[in-house]
C-alpha cells in the first residue's frame, strides 16, 4: 500500500470558508495576497501620483521610505514588546512583529527631488510631483500672419 495525495474535490469556496478568520477584523486593512502587506492605492493627477499605504497602528517613525535611481520603496520594521512584572508568569505570550517592504518603479515624468509623505488616520500618504515639463500646457492661440 502506498500514500496517495488527498484529492478534494470541492470548490475552493470550501476551503476559504474554513481557513480564514472571520472574527479576526483588525487585518481587514491588509491585501487579500494572504500576507500582511499593507494594501496600496495609486492615484494619478495631472499634477503628481499619490500612494497610499494603509497601515493602521503604526507611527510615521515606524516607516522608511527611500527612493534609489527610479525606485521608491516603502518599509517598515516594528516591533512591540510588552513589559512583564518580576515573578509573573504566563501560559501563553505572543510576540508582536510587523514588517514590510512595497517598491514601486517611479515613471520617467516623476520628480524623485520633490517627493513628500505625511502619515494620517492610518494611511502613509506619498506625493510624488511630476515634472514641469510633463505637466499639461494651457492650449494656446497660434497668431495667423
């Protein structure tokens, strides 16, 4: 007798029905790619990109955001540690880390110089301007001599 790989027949809606936590609401904010990276929102304007990051919970501290060549990337690194009482002892104690690494290829029209984040509400705001020369000119009358 050999081991045969279990086969389930089943859609897929099964499977989800059973393995995701349906009372755990404080990870709604996250993408649905089953990670805990934060889900991102890109706007274009004709004036600059905007991304948003939605991290609730963190401090403007907790982010790095670097921008290399036409690279931006935005990072974080948390941790939290609760503080025990001397002679305390626990059953249970779950560690409390929360990192994170989105990079996002800046378009030829951006300008990296002038780029500007704020942290707000739970959203990391990321404005990258785009340059003068890319920005839409007023149409203008061409004189008839």
């Amino acid at each position: 007798m050999s081991l045969v790989r279990f086969s389930n027949n089943y859609p897929n809606l099964f499977n989800n029905l059973f393995e995701n936590d349906w009372f755990d609401f404080a990870n709604r904010n996250y993408s649905k790619t089953n990670t805990t990276l934060p889900s991102v929102n890109v706007k274009e304007s004709t004036e600059d990109f905007e991304v948003e990051v939605a991290a609730p919970g963190f401090g403007k501290n907790d982010f790095k955001i670097e921008v290399n060549r036409n690279l931006l990337t935005i990072s974080s690194d948390k941790q939290t540690e609760k503080e025990t009482k001397e002679g305390q002892q626990f059953t249970r104690r779950e560690f409390s880390y929360q990192s994170f690494c989105r990079s996002f290829t800046l378009p030829n029209v951006a300008d990296a110089e002038k780029i500007e984040a704020r942290y707000e509400n739970g959203i990391l705001k990321v404005v990258i301007p785009k340059k003068e020369e890319a920005k839409p000119k007023p149409a203008r009358t061409v004189e008839i001599q």
